[in-house]
C-alpha cells in the first residue's frame, strides 16, 4: 500500500537529473523546490518519517546510480521507492 507521504511526493515532486539544481540531492529540493532526483526524493521520504516518528533509512545502489527507502513498521522492514512509482505511472509493490 502507498505510504501518505510517498503520495505527497509523488504529486507534488518533479524528477530532475541530480546535475540540474544545486538542490536536487536535498529533502529541500523536493519539499520546497518541488523538483528532485531520486536521491532528493529519498531524503525528504526521511524526513517526513521523521516527523511522524517512523523510522526510514535511505539506501544507495553500490554503483551510486540510484537511491530508494527502507521503513522500518510493525516489527518488519518495508522497501519503497518513490522515483520508481513515478516512472512506472502505477503503485509499485514490493
């Protein structure tokens, strides 16, 4: 099921190569600017966790070519990736 908050960014979040704003690996790129690579849209994932407090770690590929999210939820571990469902156009199960 999609989180809330991945919703949030998925609406409201354009996907921009990381070279295009200085902003564009930041939470700040994607809750301020509303434009974001993945690893922009994985911090602000974070942070919005954060807030509600539940516990989200960003993960990198080993080759540093893309970023997703892994929450931590009812004694279990969750892995979303907000860049993918909004480059699929569909809610992506994992």
């Amino acid at each position: 099921m999609m989180q809330k908050s991945e919703l949030v960014i998925i609406i409201h979040v354009t996907y921009i190569d990381w070279r295009e704003s200085t902003y564009a690996n930041t939470a700040y790129g994607a809750l301020v600017e509303h434009k974001a690579a993945c690893s922009g849209m994985t911090r602000a994932f974070v942070a919005m966790m954060d807030a509600v407090d539940v516990k989200a770690y960003w993960i990198h590929a080993t080759d540093n070519s893309h970023q997703w999210n892994m929450v931590e939820f009812n004694d279990g571990f969750y892995f979303i990736d907000v860049d993918a469902n909004i480059a699929s156009g569909f809610e992506a199960i994992y």
